[in-house]
C-alpha cells in the first residue's frame, strides 16, 4: 500500500554547521521517569476483535500510541543509517541521521519500559512490530530526507494531539519533553531540505505553525490513519479519538 505520507521533496546539498548542535540532546533518563505508576481497571483492553490488538484507553492507549510511533521511527533511522545513502552522505548529515536514531531509539525503549512497568503483557503493544517501507529509496538522499521530514512533522502534531487524553501529570511531562525533542528533528530535517537554517519557513512556515503562532495537533485516529500505509502489523485505536 502506498503511503499517504511518503513525500518527494527537491532537496539541495548544503548543511549549516549549527544543526547538529541544535538537536544535541541528552537521551531520556529512565530512573525517576514517573514509570512506576499504578493502573486501574478502567485501562483494561476491550477490544471487540481479539485477532487485532487495540491500543486501549486513557494512559494505557495513548502509551501504546506512542510506543507504535517510536517503533515506526526507530525503524525507520534503523534502516537510514544502515543503509547506501547514509554511508555515503557529509559527515555532518551522517552525524544528524545518527543523533536521531539514537533519539527515536531512547524514545522507544522509554515506552516500552513504562507499559511493562505499569500494565499486563496482554494490554501492551508487542515490541516486534513490522513496517512497509517499500516505498521509500533507502539509497536515495531525496526520499530518505523527504519521509524523515514528513515523519518528524506528524510526530510533533501526534504529541501535541495526545496531550490532552493523557491522565498521569508524570506522563504529560515526558511527552512533552519527547515532543519538544521531536521538533528540534523536524526542524533540523526542514533545514536540511530547505538548505538555509536562517530560512524561517523552514521551521515556522504556515505548513506547521498557525495564525495564533502555535504548533498543529491531530487526535490519534488522523494520525494513524494517515500513518497506515506504513505498518504492515494491524492495530487499532477504538478508545482513543
């Protein structure tokens, strides 16, 4: 199936000095992340399928959530630096990659130990989740940047859209920490292609940013609908709006 992200971008070979420093950050620390937080039943998995796993309700979906989308994401850099346009791309572009791999990959492990620290085996996300990245030329600086940037942008309007479900204040912290990370790698992507960090279209053009100055935010449905084409593993979302 072809994704409804997959976007092919014109993209210029110049890169600033600065990005990487832009998106420098320390990894998530697991110790005293709010992880041991008890559950109640009312996140107890209903799904009226039980061949396809559904997400759930409150923290327990919007966990899972965003556990989905950091395994797409670590997936994806996974390939990335694994793959022919990354070992031939500028030290500073293979620098930046890697920065975000290892992001998206500290990311993903926060998720998973937080569902296993607080919920059943059976109400979490398997960890094995398969992808469909045909559509995308791993050897092809164009089409590696073009989804990375699209990827980048729907994490930051899927963070920003969960906020509002999540339950736990320690939950919403990290998220918001997380999305703040998210957009430092949709900005630096959009530097990259936009081949001028000074270039405020390529952080604030009216593609991201609204009229009231702020950041767009997609319920969890718009997201993984838009996002399906990319996983081959079905899930649901029956609970979450």
């Amino acid at each position: 199936m072809k994704s409804k992200l997959v976007l092919n971008q014109k993209i210029s070979g110049k890169t600033p000095n600065s990005r990487r420093n832009f998106i420098k950050v320390s990894g998530l620390a697991m110790a005293g992340a709010g992880l041991l937080i008890s559950c109640d039943d009312d996140d107890m998995i209903t799904d009226p399928n039980p061949e396809v796993f559904d997400l759930g309700g409150g923290d327990l979906g919007v966990l899972n959530y965003a556990y989905a989308l950091e395994q797409l994401e670590s997936a994806f850099y996974t390939r990335v630096v694994n793959g022919s346009y990354w070992s031939g791309a500028s030290g500073e572009e293979q620098m930046i990659l890697e920065d975000l791999y290892n992001h998206e990959v500290n990311h993903r492990e926060f998720f998973k130990a937080a569902l296993n620290a607080n919920f059943s085996e059976e109400q979490i996300l398997p960890e094995s989740l398969e992808f469909n990245f045909a559509d995308v030329d791993f050897s092809s600086r164009d089409s590696v940047l073009g989804t990375a940037k699209v990827l980048e942008d729907t994490g930051v309007l899927a963070y920003n859209g969960a906020g509002r479900i999540i339950e736990t204040a320690d939950y919403l912290v990290m998220a918001g920490k997380i999305v703040s990370v998210e957009a430092r790698h949709a900005a630096a992507i959009r530097s990259i292609l936009g081949n001028d960090m000074d270039d405020y279209l390529a952080f604030a053009g009216d593609d991201i940013v609204d009229s009231n100055g702020l950041d767009g935010a997609l319920n969890p449905s718009e997201i993984i609908q838009a996002a399906g084409g990319f996983f081959s593993t079905p899930f649901t979302a029956n609970q979450l709006p």
